[in-house]
C-alpha cells in the first residue's frame, strides 16, 4: 500500500468509526488524507472499497491483537475464554469506545449484496468459531452452545459498552463468562 494509500485508509477508519460510514464522504476522507479525490479513486476505485479495506483492516487487527492476548493466557481453557473479553475490553480503550466497529457498520449495512457485508458477518462467523473452539476446551459436550452463549455476551458487552448504558459492561460479561466457565471446568 502507497503511503498516500495508507493515509487514506487511516483516515476513512477513524472517520467511519467517529461519525458513521454514511455521514462521511469522500471529499472529507480525502481532504483530511491530504490527497486529491483523484489519488483516493486510483487507490480504492470507490466509497464502498474503502469501506471494505477499512473493515478488513480492523478485523485484522482486532485477530492480531486478540492472538497476543490468547497465547498470553496460556493453555487454561477458561483463562484463554476470558482473555477473549479482557482483550475486548483493553482494544476499546485503546480504539475508541464507540462499541464494536462491524457492528456499527452492520447499523448502516444491512443489505447483503453490498461488497462489506460479507466482511462484518465473516468476522462474526469467524467470532462464534472462536468461541466455540475455546468452549470446546472446557465442555466438549455442550461446546455449541457454551460458544453461542459467550459469543452473545462478548457481543452484547460491546453494544452496551458503545451506548454506555451502564459502567463497564465488558466487565461485567466477563464476570458472566467466567461463572460460566466455571460451572463448566471439570
């Protein structure tokens, strides 16, 4: 990726993620990248590209981030469970606390035919695996739903999280997974 590139998509990201996908047009993206409209089509070919680079590139990160904090915790099935919602809570500080960025995108995506749907429901297809997985690791007989149950905690933290409806809700769903986990290690 061009330098000018890089900018663009650094920009359009905290753009999106501030103001909403929608809200922003390339006009801003590419004034407050310091490139012309021009050099921003030649890059992403449309608004709907950047769009999809800029979720991409959060998933990215969110996995990389996400894999230091799950090898960090080691192989204790229920430590590496609540390394999920600890790295949650430690990326929302760090990136923003306007909630969950797919799901902030899927507030304003909702038709699957556009190229960014089939990247915000992977990255959510790809959560529920993971937890699943890591549910496997502590009761393989009810890994299904053990993984569906703290795939909706992890989600509904981060919704609540966004809309500040209470403090620390990620807290509080790992609380809740931790019980859960508990109720779960034999």
């Amino acid at each position: 990726m061009t330098p000018a590139a890089q900018r663009v998509l650094d920009t359009a990201g905290r753009l999106f993620y501030e103001r909403g996908i929608h809200a922003v047009g390339v006009d801003l993206i590419a004034t407050e990248a310091g490139v012309t409209k021009k050099t921003l089509y030649d890059r992403f070919g449309s608004k709907e590209q950047i769009v999809v680079a800029y979720l991409t590139d959060r998933d990215q990160r969110w996995r990389s981030f996400l894999a230091q904090r799950l090898d960090a915790a080691g192989g204790d099935p229920g430590g590496r469970v609540l390394a999920v919602f600890d790295a949650a809570r430690a990326w929302s500080a760090e990136h923003g606390s306007r909630g969950c960025g797919m799901v902030n995108a899927h507030a304003e995506i909702s038709d699957p035919s556009h190229p960014a749907y089939a990247v915000i429901a992977e990255q959510k297809r790809w959560m529920l695996a993971l937890f699943t997985d890591l549910a496997r690791e502590v009761d393989p007989e009810r890994a299904e739903r053990l993984g569906r149950t703290l795939m909706l905690l992890h989600e509904g933290g981060l919704v609540a999280h966004g809309l500040s409806v209470f403090p620390d809700p990620l807290g509080h769903a790992r609380d809740v997974a931790r019980d859960l986990v508990g109720r779960h290690t034999p």
